[in-house]
C-alpha cells in the first residue's frame, strides 16, 4: 500500500482523457498485434498505442477480421498489451462490443479493469467483418444508440475514466450525412470521440471534422484501405484528435517474416536480416526490467547474469 497522503496513481484512462481535452499535437497510435509488436512500439516512445482488431484476429486465432474474435479473445489480449507498460494508453478495438446492452456492459467492465484506456464500438451488426471490406450490414440508429448509452453507464458504474469512441460504418451503405447524423446522436448519448469508418477522400476527411466541430474525432489511417494516404501532419492540420494507423507493424512483418521463410525453404538460410541473438530478442521483450524485479526482491536466479 501507499504512504497515507500520497497522491493517487493516474490510470492511462485517465492520462488519454487528459490528453485528448487538452491542446497539444495530435494523439499518435501506432497499430500492434501482439505482445512483440507492442513492445517494440513502445521501445520507440510512441505515448499511445493502438491493439488492431484485424491485428488479433490475425495474430491470436489466425482468421480474417471477419467477427470470429469473441470478447475473451480481445479482451485477454488487450489486457497483456495494455500492462506491458501501464503509463502508456492502449485504445483498443471492441468491435460491436459483442452483444445487446447486458454484454456491452460486460465489455466495458472487462476492458476498464483489463487496464485498457479508450475503446471503439462500432454499428455493424454482430456478425461484423473489418471497415474497409465490402458489404458491410449496419444496425438501426436506434440500436446503435442503445451500445452507446450501455458504454456510457457501464462506464460510470464501474468509476472509470475510460475513453468510448462511436464508430460508424454507415458511410459505406447509407452515405455521409446519415453517418454524420448517427455521430452526433451518439455525442449526444455520452461518447467521448467520434469515429467515421471507411473515409474516401481528404475533403471528406476535412468535412467529418468541420461538421462535428469541437467534437474530438479520430481518423483511422488504413494504407491500402478505404481511406487515402494521410500524413500525420496532415490529419493535424486537417483538425483530427487522434490518428491511428493499425497496418504500421502488420505490413511490414508480413513482408519480412514471408521472404526470411520462402528463403529459409528454398535455400535453407534464413538470411542477414534475421540475425537476432536470444538475449536481443529478450532485451526487446522486457528482460532488464524482469531482472530488476528478481534482484531488488532478493532473488539469486540470475544474479549471474543471462
């Protein structure tokens, strides 16, 4: 326990609340798919991260971002990130938040407890696949109000400051202004940031902004997607809050792991680019830290080094 009067510690909720309400540059989120990815992230010094749905569809039950990734696989996942290092927000996808009023609040306790400091929750039906494939399905307002207002109270019951950003992904079927108009409903209802999937254009980009002004909004930067290439410093200009970019460790990786093992598999080398040592690997992966713990705890395991 804490010295009687010693000052309470900040949550990364609360941290990414503070951030987003105050002026500064734009909130940075770099995507990460795993414990491997986020630590790396976080090695750069990136002040958010982001935990990509279609990143842990892919990396922790190997399929398509395609609504196969249950509540307890998101959740047990964003929790591992989010506590890498808890001084750095986690915005983390929670999808459609996988149920009716009763298991969205579910969601929200999970996450909140999970050390998870702002969410998406979107307006696809249950059975959602990733924002920027085709022939997405999209709920009533009206049920997607009732996602909202289940967030937003389950977020005062528990006490927590964790940031709910509403999602539309009625652009793609019903147009802009139906979207706009479910954005600011969903204002209205209590979320904290607004989120319009799939944008087509920077002039939509800049309108998305303009139209629900001061209303902070996050752009998800998909490369390849939907949405055109956007600079970060565009996006600020532009006037976004926060900007994501869930592909930025996906692609690269994809890239890297695929021609190591095609060589490995025709040559029997794996290359120049994949001379890790272990300890490297495990430097990356948090082993000075955990070797700290051991020793000022009194441990002798590794007093001789590793």
């Amino acid at each position: 326990m804490g010295s009687v009067g010693s000052p309470p510690h900040e949550t990364a909720a609360t941290k990414l609340r503070k951030l987003i309400s105050s002026p500064g540059p734009i909130i940075l989120a770099p995507g990460v798919y795993d414990g491997f990815s986020a630590r790396i992230a976080l090695s750069v010094g990136f002040d958010t991260i982001y935990m990509t749905g279609a990143g842990t569809s892919a990396s922790r039950i190997g399929h398509a971002d395609l609504g196969m990734a249950n509540l307890n696989d998101m959740r047990a996942h964003a929790e591992m990130i989010a506590n890498l290092d808890a001084r750095v927000p986690l915005i983390a996808d929670a999808d459609t938040g996988y149920g009716g009023p009763i298991m969205i609040t579910r969601t929200v306790q999970q996450y909140a407890r999970s050390g998870v400091a702002g969410f998406h929750i979107e307006d696809q039906i249950q059975t959602k696949r990733c924002g920027h494939l085709q022939g997405k399905q999209i709920v009533s307002t009206s049920e997607f109000l009732t996602r909202i207002r289940a967030a937003v109270a389950a977020r005062h019951a528990v006490g927590s400051d964790i940031v709910i950003i509403a999602r539309t992904d009625a652009l793609q079927s019903l147009g802009y202004d139906e979207s706009i108009a479910r954005l600011r409903l969903s204002k209205e209802a209590g979320a904290d940031v607004g989120f319009l999937e799939g944008i087509t254009s920077k002039e939509q980009a800049r309108a998305v902004v303009k139209d629900l002004a001061p209303w902070p909004i996050l752009l998800n930067m998909v490369e390849h997607g939907a949405t055109p290439s956007i600079s970060v410093a565009e996006a600020q200009e532009m006037g976004f809050r926060i900007v994501i970019f869930p592909f930025a460790g996906l692609a690269p990786a994809y890239k890297a792991m695929k021609e190591v093992y095609q060589r490995l598999k025709t040559k029997g080398i794996t290359g120049a680019e994949a001379q890790m040592t272990p300890v490297q690997l495990f430097e990356v992966s948090g082993l000075k830290e955990d070797l700290e713990i051991d020793a000022k705890a009194g441990g002798t395991t590794f007093a001789g080094g590793v």
